[in-house]
C-alpha cells in the first residue's frame, strides 16, 4: 500500500508538471494571437494614413503568414457612411473621433477605439512656392490659388476650426473630398497652396513644400481605431488594432510625423 501510494504521489506531481506546461503553452498562444489569425483583414482607414498603414499591413503579413492585408482609404466620412450602409469591414481607422462615435452610435462599434496619433495641419506649397504665400492670411485672398478639404471631413473641419480661430474667411479655389486629392491639386501645380496634414507635406517629399503655421495648434485631429461589431474575421481585427497600437507601429508614425497621444 505504501509503494502504491508513493506511486500515485509522483502520477500526480507528474501530471501537474504536464498540466501547468499546457496552461502556460495556451496562455502564450492567446497572448500573441499568431496561431489564430488567417485569412483575409480588411481595413477601412483615413486617406492621411495611406502610407503609414500600407507600411504597417505589410509588416503585419510578415508577422502573420498567410494573412492578407486588404486596404479602403478615403475621406473618414465617407468610409463611416459606407461602414453603416453594410460594406464588409474589419477595422475602422478615422482621421477624427466624429466619425467614430457616429458609427459607435449604430452599433457598428462595440469595442471602446483607442487613439493611436494625432496629426495637425500644415500649408503646402509647390516647389519653389511659385504663389509667394507665407500664412495662413493668404488662405483670405482672392489672388492666390487654393485648395481645402470638404468641411465634411476630418481635415476640412480642421481647416473650418483654424480659420475661425484666427477670424479668416478663406477663398478657396477648389474643396476636395479627401486630404490626397487636396494634397495632388498642389503637386501637379494646379493650386498656389493648400491645407492638408503636415505628415501628408512629409509624405510628398521634394514635390512640395510645407510653411508652418501657429494656428494649427488649436485643431488637432485625434485618430482613433477599432474592430468592427460586424467583423468578417474578428480574430484578425483584433490582432490588426493590437498590431498599430504597439510600440513598433508608433515608430512607424512617428517617422511619418504623427504626434503620439
């Protein structure tokens, strides 16, 4: 009876070993998330993200092989709009917490978005800044050539909040739906200056030039992100929004130009 029980004591020690290796393998496993994502991830973002994330989703395959990055950029506005109308998303990146909250509103949102950046405006000029603007007070003449985003959208409400704060009317030649086609109307020499992100100034390199301005200070676009309630591959947004959250994404950002919260 002794050898029978000090059998059954080691089984038991054994099994605990065995059993405790198994938790620990498990809670790894949840812990990166690697072994559960497949498939495809498609993600709605923000025009101004286009090459940070483009960067990132290929970033995120290497991590994850065999998952496929799928990207829709535009105005935030019009993604939210078509996030409601039913098209088949992920994750939701927006270039303000409006459009956020609009869609949180609808139940299309149920995980609480983070803020991932912050970005703020700059004026950009073509090579050489053939139109001779030095300010934002140039935005109020009618002589030089310009471009805003729609004020429906993030970077055009920014635009909206900038000049009533430093008492502008602005003059625009040209509204443009989205920050890039406000962004391509100053590369191709089409306009003398407009407002976009100072990320997107960074972004078009030696094409254009960008001219700081103080104003820019007092409307400051957080950028919030999070996985869709109706998710086609849930397990992937969530690893997607963890993936531009961490410390390796903010990297990325911060060599764009984006402010971290």
């Amino acid at each position: 009876m002794k050898l029978i029980r000090k059998w059954g004591v080691a089984t038991a020690t054994v099994l605990a070993v065995v059993t405790a290796a198994g938790c620990g393998s498990d809670d790894m496993t949840e812990h990166t998330g690697a072994e559960h994502v497949s498939g495809t991830v498609t993600v709605f973002a923000a025009a101004s993200l286009t090459e940070t994330f483009t960067e990132l989703g290929k970033q995120f395959e290497a991590a994850h092989p065999g998952v496929k990055v799928i990207y829709s950029f535009g105005a935030s506005s019009a993604l939210a709009e078509q996030i409601d109308q039913g098209a088949p998303a992920d994750v939701f990146a927006s270039a303000a917490p409006k459009n956020m909250q609009q869609l949180r509103d609808k139940g299309e949102v149920t995980a609480a978005p983070v803020t991932f950046v912050r970005n703020r405006l700059e004026i950009a000029v073509p090579k050489g800044n053939p139109g001779h603007v030095t300010g934002l007070a140039d935005f109020g003449r009618t002589a030089p050539k310009l471009a805003l985003c729609a004020e429906q959208v993030p970077c055009g409400a920014a635009a909206k909040t900038v000049f009533e704060t430093a008492n502008i009317i602005p003059q625009p030649d040209t509204r443009e739906q989205d920050v890039k086609a406000v962004l391509t109307k100053v590369t191709l020499g089409e306009v003398d200056a407009a407002l976009v992100y100072r990320t997107d100034v960074k972004a078009a390199g030696d094409k254009v030039e960008g001219i700081d301005f103080p104003e820019s200070g007092k409307a400051i676009n957080d950028y919030p992100v999070a996985p869709l309630a109706h998710a086609p591959n849930a397990a992937a947004a969530a690893a997607f929004v963890d993936f531009v959250t961490s410390d390796k994404a903010e990297t990325v950002f911060a060599a764009a130009g984006f402010d971290t919260p």
